[in-house]
C-alpha cells in the first residue's frame, strides 16, 4: 500500500499569492544586490563582516533544516521505525532549508563570481572551517536531493528506477548523517576561531561542536513537530499528536543534556558568576536559558505533552530557543572591538523575508504535486 498522497488543495490561495508578493520583492533587492555590491542592501562593515542573511539562512535555517537529519539517526541508526511516516516531509524539509543556506551563502559572497574555487582543490585553504561548511552544505543538499527521488518516481510511476536507486540508498542515507554532523560541529568551530570576540557565556571552546550537534538535533525534532502541528491545522488534516508525543520526549532529554554541558562547562572554567552580571550578555542568557526549561517543563508532564497545543507551544519555543542562542554567539553579543556595530537594514530583511516566503511556496508547491504527506488514514 502506497503510504503517501499529493495534497488535494489549490494552491493559488491568498496567503500563497502574499508569500509571493515577498518573494518577488526579494527579487527585486537582490538584483540590486548583484548588480551595485554588498553595501548598496546591508550595513554589514570589517567588524561585523557577517550579517542576517549568513547567520539565519545558514547558522539559524539550516539548524531548522535538521529534521529530516534528526529523523534519519533515530529511524535509520537507532532503527526506530514508528517515526519513518514523518520522514518524507521532514526530508524535503531539509532539502529547503540547506538549499536556503546554500543560496544565502551565495548571496552573501562578495565575490559571488569565484564560488567555483571551493570546488577547485588547488584554489582552496584546507585548514579553513568556512570550507568545511560551504563542502558540507553544498554536498548535503545534492543527498537530500537523490534521497528524495523515490518520491519524484513514485509521482512520475517509475518503478524500474525506484527499485534501482533503493538499492544504493543505504549509502546516501549515510552520507545524509554524515555531512549535517560535520556541518553543525563546524559552525561551533567557527566561534572557537572567533576567540576572544565571542562572549565568554558562549564561547565554550573545545565543547563548541558538541553544543553545535546537541542544538542541532532539539532544532530539528522541534521543527518537525512545528511543521506537522502547522500543516495539520493549514491542511485540515488529522493531527499526529500521538506519533509526535515521543520526539517531544527525545527533545526533553537532549535538551537536558544540552544544559547540563553548557552549565557545568561554565562552572570549570569559572564563568558562572558572569549569568548575574545584568549586562546584555547576562539578560540575553538568561532568557535563552528560559526559553530551553519552559519546554523541558511541558514536555516532561505526559499530560502535558500529550495535548497537541502544549505540544507545538513547547516545539516553537524550542526553536526559538536554539535560534536565540546561535543568534546571541554570532550578532547580538558579538564583540568584534571599538567602533562597530550592526543592525541589519531594511533591505536585508526583506530580502531574508522573502527567502523564507520562497522556501514556504516551493514546499506548497511539492506538497500540492507530489506524494509528500502521509495519507490521513495511515
């Protein structure tokens, strides 16, 4: 029995025309972007040479985008096959939201013409953690890519290809755990080079990748509840409460675990006292670490947790909170030295605005097209 079915919903519907009204505005913005240069859209300046666009699209999205990765280690890896229904949508997911990042690297390249060199083994610096990352991401979207042709053949009824490429997906499925764990765990290296620049409350040096992979994986459970409690209720669909009641547990535990080593990381290197201080550094945490207990809380009471509202308030919070710590290392306490700062202009968030609005139309798009979801009876 076929598990999955296309959407039977039109897709021309007011908000989808809106989220079009910011794409094309995007559009607009970054054409001037190519054209006039870096400085003609964004305020970034040589102290703070990254902005919105690299640290949402692929510190923030691509964290996002850990769903069809979290999926994948606890169905493939720890062979839990309950979850494998929620795959499928967590895996194109996924593939949005790192062909996002990949996008938003491009974009904020300022010499968006060489990105070929990162290809060209005699062009590059191998001890670079930015080519790691640039690799990884752009290597992982093209196995999120094959890994999501069964569902293309299964719209197109290619059944001879199908049985062919499930022959070889055991070695993309590997591949897939791979390259997000050395993806994540070097965007924690890139606060290790940063140094001194980053606040001593997050700057944990050698256990940086490991928080960078814990993160990850809470975002990426806590979106994929986010996306099934949005689409069952944008869909009119039935909601998956029960088989989502389990990654909310998952989520309790690694974020324990996620607090537990920040704070006793904290603790030995006696930075502790600092979370008191009251500057912007100390409310910033303080709040961060807010935002991580209160779904601790509500995902640790089975009541709670059961109920699907509790459930997607806890899975929002959660991402807000692994957004807010990553946006806390990389802008909002970043201290790059006297006389800089940064606060995105406009055109800078349009244009990641309208990112985000391209990357919900073309998942409206797929779902509308291909056999995404998974049949409401099943």
């Amino acid at each position: 029995m076929n598990h999955h079915a296309v959407l039977n919903r039109p897709l021309l519907t007011p908000p989808f025309l809106v989220l079009g009204a910011f794409g094309l505005t995007a559009i607009v913005l970054l054409l001037v972007r190519f054209f006039f240069g870096m400085g003609s859209v964004t305020n970034l300046n040589g102290g703070y040479p990254w902005g919105i666009w690299v640290v949402y699209d692929i510190v923030v999205g691509t964290a996002f985008a850990c769903g069809g990765y979290a999926l994948a280690v606890t169905v493939y890896v720890f062979n839990n096959g309950r979850y494998h229904p929620l795959v499928r949508t967590a895996l194109l997911t996924s593939l949005l939201g790192y062909a996002l990042g990949a996008a938003g690297a491009f974009i904020d390249m300022g010499r968006y013409w060489n990105f070929y060199n990162m290809f060209l083994p005699w062009q590059v610096n191998p001890h670079a953690v930015m080519l790691e990352v640039g690799l990884c991401v752009f290597l992982y979207v093209m196995v999120l890519s094959i890994e999501f042709l069964p569902t293309v053949f299964e719209k197109y009824k290619a059944e001879a290809l199908q049985k062919k490429l499930s022959g070889l997906l055991f070695f993309f499925i590997a591949l897939g755990i791979l390259l997000p764990t050395m993806h994540q765990s070097s965007l924690g290296s890139f606060l290790i080079a940063m140094g001194w620049k980053v606040h001593p409350l997050w700057q944990t040096m050698e256990l940086q990748p490991l928080l960078a992979i814990l993160s990850a994986f809470i975002m990426g459970f806590a979106a994929v509840i986010f996306e099934a409690s949005v689409g069952a209720v944008g869909f009119k669909r039935q909601p998956e409460t029960p088989m989502l009641v389990g990654l909310g547990r998952i989520i309790v535990g690694l974020s324990i675990a996620f607090l537990v080593v920040r704070f006793v990381t904290l603790l030995m290197t006696g930075k502790l006292g600092l979370i008191f201080a009251f500057d912007l550094g100390s409310i910033m945490f303080l709040l961060e670490t807010a935002m991580f207990i209160y779904p601790v809380v509500i995902l640790s009471s089975p009541v709670q947790r059961a109920q699907g509202k509790k459930l997607f308030y806890a899975a929002l919070c959660t991402m807000l909170a692994g957004a807010l710590y990553r946006f806390d290392a990389f802008i909002i306490t970043f201290n790059p030295g006297a006389g800089y700062s940064y606060f995105p202009a406009l055109p800078e968030i349009l244009i990641t605005i309208g990112m985000v609005a391209m990357e919900v139309m073309a998942y409206l798009f797929i779902v509308t097209r291909f056999p995404v979801l998974t049949r409401e009876e099943h």
